[in-house]
C-alpha cells in the first residue's frame, strides 16, 4: 500500500506538471513551475518544522546572484551557473543557520525578514560596483548553447524545470515518508517528547532549514538563467510574503500545495491584474477565505469538499438500494 501510495504521488505530480505545460502558454508555465520550486522550501519549514520565514526572498537573492556572477563575470554555462548558486545556497545556509534555527516563533521569521532587508541594500547600494545597483546585471547574450536539454530555448528550459520540479517533489515525498520527516514533525508538534528520544532536535532543524534554503537558492539561480538577468528587486522586501502566501493558498505541508497555490497567486498577479489593478485585494480575499475554511489551503479545502461530496453520494445509493430491496 505504502508503494502504491508512493509511485500514485509521483504519478500525479508527473501529470499536474504535464496539464501545466498543456493548457498554459510557455512563459506562464515556466514563471509557475520555478515559483512552486521556489515555494517548496517555504512550505517543507512552516508545515514540517514549524518555522514561518518572511525572509525566503534573501535565500532567492543568494542563488540567483551567486549564479549571476558566474555568468557575467566568469564564464557562459548556465548548468554550471545553476549549481554554483545551489553551492552558495548550502554555504550560506550553513553560515547563518546554527545561529536562526535556534529561534522560533516571530524571532525566526522577523530575523529572516531583516536577513532580506540586508541583502537587498547590500545589492542595491553596498555592493552596487559588482551588482550594478537597480540596472541590475544583464547577461542573456553570454549564455552559451548546451547539449541535450538548451537553456538558452525557453521549451528546452521548460523541460529541464519540469524534470528538475520532478525530482524535487519525489525527494520531498520522501522526506515525507522518512524517519527525518517523522522527526522534523515532531520538533514542530513535541519536541520535549523527541529529546527524550535521544534525538538532537537543533541537528535536524538545521539539516531542514539547509534543505529548504538550498531549494529556494536554486531557483533563484533557475530564474537567473531563465531570465538573463538579475537586480535586486527579486529579494524585495515588499515581496516577503510571497511564498509564505502562496504556501498557505496551496495547502501547508502539502506535496501539490506549491503548484497549487503558484497557480492561483500567478494567475492573479499576470493575468487578473491586466483587468484589476488591486489584484492583491482578491488574494487577501481568497486568502481569508480559505483560512476560514480550515486553514487547509485550496487543496486540502478541495479534498475535504470531494470527501463529502462522496461520502454522501454513498449514503444516497445505500438509502435508495435498501429502499428498493
């Protein structure tokens, strides 16, 4: 049953991305694929671990910059710019973390937020000699053609996304399903229980938060290649609460929450803001809505929904087959 439930998860994440592709135009699509991948950190620390993080913009920042560099000043690959702004996610994520993770509560997450706020002035004005302040760093035309999967065609970087979102959601499942997981959810839920256990509650909230940051600076150095181009608005501070929205749209803790809740927030931000122009108005809406609800996200809303939907249609057939009889 555990397999089933396995390979059935894969399966599904497998089609969510192939519907994304089909009845999506290419841009779109790629803009939700790498928001979901850049949302999975957000989501595996707030439903897992327990941390709520308004700083996820500076881990972005951090891969995309890293990756960024590479590409304008040294070389032209752009698989190599991608793992140099994962490499520099891990460091940075190992630098800072002892010292975050042993907070909790609002000190974590208004310590990450001032983690934003410091590197987007070191981008836009400390550092703006090597970063080019808000001209940002332009290097479209110094990416170089790549065997097998271009990055430089936005269908062969679709591809690449796909594959990488992919694998990225059959490690979460796995985390999920791990003693790790089981571990991460304890510090979140009991964590005096967990010490009492043997195990080193400080170890695996570090291990954790290495995990997520390390997603979240990987698309960060995704959106480099995929853009071009790199300035600091991508860690903006009026941009922190992106992810933290988008996961609880989605569903906290939830392997689709990420796709799901990218969907819905990108929709309205590309597509319903050309309508509206408050379309942030709809997504504090929708939000309440669906806190309201449960505080389940949509799609733990929408399954909820389906059970009962079910659950009565059996109840129904049962009355009526006991009526006939």
């Amino acid at each position: 049953m555990n397999v089933l439930r396995w390979w059935g998860g894969l399966l599904a994440a497998f089609a969510v991305l192939v519907l994304v592709r089909l009845f999506l135009p290419l841009p779109f699509a790629n803009e939700i694929v790498i928001f979901s991948i850049y949302t999975m950190g957000c989501n595996y620390l707030l439903g897992r671990v327990g941390f709520i993080s308004f700083g996820q913009p500076a881990y972005l920042a951090v891969g995309a910059y890293a990756a960024a560099f590479y590409l304008f000043y040294f070389g032209t690959n752009p698989y190599v710019g991608i793992l140099v702004g994962i490499a520099a996610g891990i460091v940075v994520s190992f630098a800072i973390g002892p010292l975050f993770v042993r907070l909790r509560g609002d000190y974590f997450a208004l310590v990450n937020l001032a983690l934003a706020v410091i590197i987007f002035y070191l981008m836009q004005k400390v550092l703006a000699g090597i970063t080019h302040g808000d001209n940002g760093l332009w290097f479209l035309t110094n990416l170089a053609s790549t065997p097998v999967l271009d990055l430089t065609r936005p269908e062969q970087f679709f591809i690449f996304s796909f594959l990488t979102a992919f694998a990225l959601w059959a490690f979460y499942k796995y985390l999920d399903d791990s003693i790790f997981g089981a571990c991460c959810l304890a510090t979140k839920i009991n964590e005096d229980k967990l010490k009492f256990l043997g195990y080193s509650t400080f170890n695996i909230r570090l291990i954790a938060f290495v995990i997520a940051n390390t997603t979240t600076a990987l698309a960060g150095a995704m959106y480099a290649v995929y853009l071009g181009f790199v300035s600091p608005a991508i860690t903006s501070p009026e941009r922190a609460a992106d992810p933290v929205v988008v996961t609880i749209l989605g569903g906290v803790g939830t392997l689709f929450g990420p796709i799901v809740g990218s969907v819905v927030y990108t929709g309205m931000k590309d597509v319903i803001s050309k309508a509206i122009g408050n379309w942030e108005l709809l997504i504090g809406s929708l939000l309440v809505l669906i806190m309201l609800a449960g505080e389940r996200g949509i799609l733990g809303t929408g399954e909820q929904f389906w059970k009962t939907f079910m659950a009565r249609r059996k109840n129904r057939v049962l009355d009526l087959w006991s009526t006939m009889r």
